[in-house]
C-alpha cells in the first residue's frame, strides 16, 4: 500500500466516517464516555487545524487517546489530517449538526453544575 | 422499611431519579444501547402506564431487561409503578426533553435507513 498522506508521515492515512452514513446507537455510543466529550469540547473551542492529538487536556496515555480519536472519526465527529510529525484535527460541527440536529448543541452548552458520576 | 407501594406487590417501589438532576453522560451512556433504544421508542408509541415490563419486545432475559430498566429510571427517562403483579411504565417525555430538549427527537424520528452495527 503506498502511503496517501504526503505529508512525509510514515502512517497510513486516516479513515473517516461521513456523518451522513452514521447510525444514531454509533454516535451515542461515542459521546457517551468523558473522555470523548472532553475531546470534543476542547475541538469546538478551537480554530479547525489548530489541535494536534497530544494538545488535549485529558488523562489517558496515547494508545487510549489514539483509539478515542479512531471512535470520534467513525462516528463522523472529527477529522484528522497529518502534517509532517503531527496528526491534526478539526470538529466536523456542521455536517454532524446536519445529521443528529442539536446533538453537539446538547454536548457543547455551560457546564449546569450537575455532577458527573466518576470514571 | 415498610413498602409503600401499596399494591401489595412484595417489591420495594422503584427509585427513581428526577430528570433534572440527570448529567448528560448518564443520559448519553443511558440511550447508546440498542435494547434501551428499542424500550424508549415502544414506550413513546403507548399510552402512559399501558405497558408491563414484560410487553416489550426485546431479545434479553428477565435479569437484563430489569437492568436496563434501572438504567433508564436513574437517566429520567422512564416512571414505574407497581399494580398488583405487573410493574407498568411511562416515558418521561416532557420533563426528559425539557432537561436534554431534542435528545428523544433524534431517538425517535422515522428509521433512516442507516444500518445500525450488529449487537
């Protein structure tokens, strides 16, 4: 397989899911885990492009954070792009908001003082 | 504890907890399920209080559809109440929404068509 993402990477491109063909149990199921919403808000207080993988504030090592990123890519969520050494990131708002209306809105709105339960 | 059912059923009323002091993650993890997704939408299409626990068709056993009912008592999403034998339920649909407002409309809309992954 030759490598697709001229970048230099010596990783494979990243695969993508259309938000267009994601089941609504497989976009739940993605942003039911706080490490995930976590990623997500921190995506959507950012420029697109800005955020490598190892930018977020969150308390996984890099294999877990990597398959958290393959999750949010599968459910349409994010798209990753790699430039040279770094794998970057945009939040895929509108064209998930086209398909799961106020889903990302439910997710990304002032914290209201309810407590999460613990991991 | 006196059982203050008074249906004279020999279980302890359910407990349930109050839509509005449900986080988002519980709701979330509550609704990435494909049975709990198929209890909501059964109990969206009935009548409040017309459907027992065991009308539902979903292909778990008697421990794991009680389990997944508790889930969705403490995610505000269904009330319970024992009459006589039978535990009947309703869907907290307004008070559901009006904490988590167009959650249940993505869950309930027409199937479109998308396959959803296997269980």
């Amino acid at each position: 397989m030759s490598d697709q993402t001229g970048g230099g990477s010596h990783r494979a491109a990243p695969m993508h899911t259309d938000p267009e063909d994601v089941p609504l149990l497989t976009a739940l199921s993605a942003l039911a885990d706080p490490v995930r919403i976590q990623l997500v808000r921190e995506l959507a207080a950012s420029d697109d492009w800005t955020r490598n993988c190892g930018s977020f504030d969150v308390p996984v090592g890099k294999a877990a954070l990597s398959h958290h990123f393959t999750v949010l890519r599968g459910a349409g969520l994010v798209e990753q792009r790699d430039r040279g050494p770094r794998r970057v990131n945009r939040l895929r708002r509108e064209e998930f908001d086209a398909r799961f209306p106020g889903l990302l809105a439910l997710l990304l709105r002032a914290d209201d003082g309810r407590e999460e339960p613990g991991p």
